[in-house]
C-alpha cells in the first residue's frame, strides 16, 4: 500500500462513497474532529495521509465519503459510489431514505505562480472549524501537498468543502459535499 502523500498523484487516488462506516484504523490519520450535530446525528472528519474522510452517521445508517489511495483494501461490498477524480463530476445518493447525500468534485491545473498562491492562500488564516494538514517536505526547496477540510454545520445539515494540492502536477482537486436530513 503507498501512503506517502509525497508521491501520489490525482490519478493514483478514488474518491468512494460507503454505505457504512469505515473504521479509522482503515487509514492513518493526522487531523479529526468529531461534531454532534442533530437528534442523534454525527460526523467524523479526518485528514489521513492520502486524502480526507467523512463519516456521517446515526444509530441506523452511515455513509463515508473518502479519497484513498487507489490501492487501499476497503469493503467493496458496501461500496456504492466510486471515481477517480481526474475531471468534474457530481452525485446525489439517497441512502436509506433518511438523508441526501451530494457531491460535486473538480480538478484544477495552474501555472506555476498561480498554484503557488492559490496554495499559500489555503494556509493563510483558517477557521476554527478548518483542518489543515502539510506533510513535512523531505526536499525544504519542493512544496509539500496540502490538504484542508472547511466544514459548516446546520439545522438538519452538513456542508464539507475539501482541497488537495498535487505540487508535482500543479493541480487542486476541490470537492463539496452536503448531507442532509430528511424531514421525517
């Protein structure tokens, strides 16, 4: 399995949706937080080394959006969703009938100068709510990848909007995603 964010390039990730929650130790995080939203509604954002998960969930249903390394093992069987994320797409899912899931991703390329700014700009003064994540450089004159999460919670909602910088491709993958309870 290859987990150094160093080396991974977009082509080489999967975003997934799973209809379950995928345990932590399925990855190896470096940033979490956990909300208690609304009832009995949760989630758990973590930053790991290749990319982002979110699992929201309640006693009866979950359903985990992650971007992974494509050569990490995962429960294909609950898989209900999956791409690698080289162009725009979106979804909508509704897992359940209890909550609608959608997604929007695109992948950006830049020139040089402007990947460099846009890059500074997302470490430049996150929110509180924010996770932000740079694996230290083995090289201090190569930029090291990026990764942050900007979450906004609601009554009976949750919006995740996520950044990943690939230096070595001079690309920004940008996703957004919304979680919503659906009125009984």
């Amino acid at each position: 399995m290859n987990l150094n964010s160093n080396s991974l390039k977009v082509a080489e990730k999967r975003l997934v949706v799973l209809a379950q929650a995928l345990d932590a130790d399925w990855f190896n995080g470096r940033r979490h937080r956990r909300l208690n939203l609304f009832n009995d509604w949760c989630a758990d954002l973590w930053i790991h080394e290749t990319g982002h998960a979110v699992i929201f969930s309640n006693r009866k249903i979950a359903l985990t959006e992650i971007l992974i390394s494509s050569d990490l093992q995962i429960p294909e069987d609950r898989v209900i969703w999956q791409r690698v994320p080289l162009q725009e797409d979106f979804a909508t899912i509704q897992p359940g009938g209890s909550i609608e899931y959608q997604l929007n991703y695109e992948l950006e390329t830049a020139d040089p100068s402007i990947f460099r700014y846009l890059s500074q700009e997302l470490q430049l003064k996150p929110s509180p709510d924010d996770l932000v994540w740079q694996p230290d450089s083995r090289n201090r004159m190569k930029q090291s990848p990026i990764i942050k999460v900007h979450i906004e919670a609601g009554p009976r909602y949750l919006s995740v909007q996520t950044f990943h910088t690939f230096p070595e491709e001079l690309a920004i993958l940008r996703t957004q995603s919304l979680f919503e309870v659906q009125s009984p």
